[in-house]
C-alpha cells in the first residue's frame, strides 16, 4: 500500500498538514525550482499550490518535490515562496517561506572591447549578451587625378547582437575588434574595406567595402554583413556608400550614404546600440562661371562620414588653375564609412579652347568596430 506523506493515526475526510518548506533555487528566468517534504494526508494529495511574496500569478502541475514553479518575475526583485498542499477534504495551510531568489537580474555591461582581446566570464554570472560591430571602409579619393566625378563613400560594417547565452564563471572568449579602412589616395583604386569583428564562434560582423572614383564616375562600396549561431540574435547589415556625381561642364551633388538600422535588445539591462552609415558620395566641381561645384553627399546614419564638395572654379577663363575636390570626411562613430572625395573644378580656356580641370581630393577614413559584453 503506498505511503501517502507521513505516516498517522489520523482518520480520513481531514485536510492536509502543512508541508515542510526546503529550498528554492533559480532555473531560468521564469522558472524556479522549490523543494519540500510531503505532509501527512491519510487522503490522496490532489495538489500543491504555491504562493509568492510579492504576489504574482503562478503555476505548477508536480506532485511530487521538488516543484517546478513558473511565473512571470518581475526585473531585479526577490522572491519568498510558500506551498499549501490539498486533498478531497481540503487544502492545508500554508507552509513557511523559503529562501528568497531572484529569478530575473538585469544585465550589466561587463566589457567594451575597441581592440582586439580575451573576455573572461566574472564570478556568479551564468548568461551573457554581446554586440558586435564590424569595420567601416574607407572612401574613395585620387590626389592630382582630374577627373569630372566625385568618389564613392565607404560602405559601413555590419552589426549582431545575441542574449541569454549560458555560460559559467571563468570562461573565456576571444574578442576580434575590426579597424576601419582607410581612404583611397588614387585614381582606379578603391578605399581599404572595414575588417570583420567577432566574438568566439559565436557571432561575427564584417565591414563594408570601399569606395572608388574612376574616369567614368564614382561608385560607392557595399555595407557588410552579420550572422549569429546563438538562437535569437538580431542582426543589421551595414549601409552602402553613396555615389560620387558629376560630369564635364556640370556640378552636381554626390549621393547620401546608405543608414543602418540599430541593434536593439528589450532584455532587462539592454537596448538599443547605433552604429554605421554608408560614407556620402563626393560632389563634382563647377564648371567656369556657369555652375557652382557640387556638394558632397551626406553620411547615412547614424555614423557615415560626409562626402566632399567639389571644387571651386576659377573667377575667369584665362586662369591656369581651379578649385581642387575637397577630401571626403571620415566616419565619425563606431563602424562609420568614410565619404568620398570631391573632383575638381573644371573650365574652358576660350583663347585656346583647352578644357582643364582640377584636382581630387582624398577619401575619408572609415571608423573601426566595437564589441559590447554584458552579463547577469
């Protein structure tokens, strides 16, 4: 015959004793575990009812210890549970109270890693979140190449951001910080791409590509790219740069850089992080006293560095030389493209019918990575 709790003489058609409180401890953050000893019920026990101090709604099917109790726990508050246990007769009264827990701790930023490292996981944390932000690349440019297009912007990194990872005090992982690219000084060649950020096997960002000026126009480099194997990670790929504008006897405004999308985590200690911004593509100049040069595009959000203005041209046709394309401005926040630079002025000499232009600027400089660890 099975024991039915404790042992007794006492008859049936009674309620329950009260039971004998253990232990609670933290499973996860909506789940507590909550042992006791079972009470003296010469009836079946049908069920155990539990409470909490402060009260919340919360649910448990276990007839047996140690009860799995889940509930939705409110951030950074101790808990006390007490259990009552209940038969065809009645419910028991209400045992003591446990131990007090709290199922739900906010995170707190652990590490900010701007160059390459180790994160070692601290004492008494069990789960850690992380952001990483991938390398802005440089923008286009060509010091003394004439051209009649601005240069394209760098394109941004990328960004990723995972929670909840389960991890144990002591564990390390290694930190890949990304540095920005760096603006392009010539003709033909594209700025230095962003490198790629990581954080262990976990997740990873790359940066974007850099822009360019040619004889035939200036094209902007593409955003990078983000990926996680962590279930749950959000991800932001990182935006293009803009092309640089203008042709012969016209100036014309270089196009706005691509803007990214912020990494945004709703756990309790978290939120949104910015970064990124396609570099502006670069203006083109004027043209004699026709048209004024070019204005460079602007940088995406929320870091893109601006792209040059074109340059000035000269006040008559008898000059030798004209205005030379401003250099592209360099990403000015966490992995930022750079702009592009701007061409120079161009004219038309009428007493020799030469046509003349002046000098490109430089691309700017994309701006490196970052990595954000917290943890709870």
């Amino acid at each position: 015959m099975p024991i039915l709790g404790n042992s007794s003489s006492s008859g049936k058609g009674v309620a329950p004793d009260a039971p004998a409180i253990g232990t609670a401890t933290v499973v996860n953050s909506t789940t507590v575990s909550l042992t006791f000893n079972a009470p003296f019920s010469k009836l079946p026990i049908t069920s155990y009812t539990v409470t909490s101090s402060p009260s919340i709604s919360l649910s448990t099917s276990d007839l047996s210890s140690p009860l799995t109790v889940t509930g939705s726990f409110a951030d950074n508050t101790s808990y006390t549970f007490s259990i009552s246990a209940t038969n065809s007769a009645g419910t028991s009264s209400v045992s003591a109270a446990s131990n007090s827990v709290t199922p739900v701790l906010s995170y707190s930023l652990d590490a900010t890693f701007n160059a390459s490292g180790t994160y070692t996981v601290p004492s008494g944390r069990n789960q850690i979140a992380v952001y990483v932000i991938g390398g802005g690349a440089g923008g286009g440019g060509g010091i003394n190449s004439q051209t009649a297009s601005g240069a394209g912007g760098g394109g941004s990194g990328a960004g990723v951001a995972f929670a909840d990872y389960s991890v144990t005090p002591g564990q390390t992982f290694s930190v890949t910080v990304a540095s920005g690219g760096a603006g392009s000084n010539s003709l033909n060649v594209s700025g230095t791409s962003g490198g790629t950020s990581s954080f262990g096997g976990l997740a990873s960002a790359s940066g974007g590509g850099g822009g360019v000026i040619t004889n035939s126009g200036g094209g902007g480099g593409g955003g990078g790219s983000a990926n996680s194997n962590v279930a749950g990670a959000v991800t932001s790929s990182g935006g293009s740069g803009g092309s640089g504008r203008g042709t012969n006897n016209s100036g014309q405004t270089g196009d706005s850089g691509g803007s990214v999308t912020a990494l945004v985590r709703n756990e309790s200690g978290l939120g949104t992080v910015n970064f990124g911004g396609g570099g502006g593509g670069g203006g083109s100049g004027g043209y004699r006293n026709l048209f004024g040069p070019g204005g460079g595009g602007a940088g995406g959000s929320a870091f893109g560095g601006n792209g040059a203005a074109g340059g000035t041209p000269p006040a008559n046709n008898n000059a030798n030389t004209g205005g030379t394309g401003g250099s592209g401005g360099a990403g000015n926040g966490i992995g930022g493209g750079g702009g592009g630079a701007g061409s120079g002025a161009s004219w038309e000499n009428p007493g020799n019918s030469n046509f003349h232009k002046g000098a490109s600027g430089a691309g700017g400089t994309g701006t490196g990575g970052r990595v954000l660890v917290y943890s709870r």
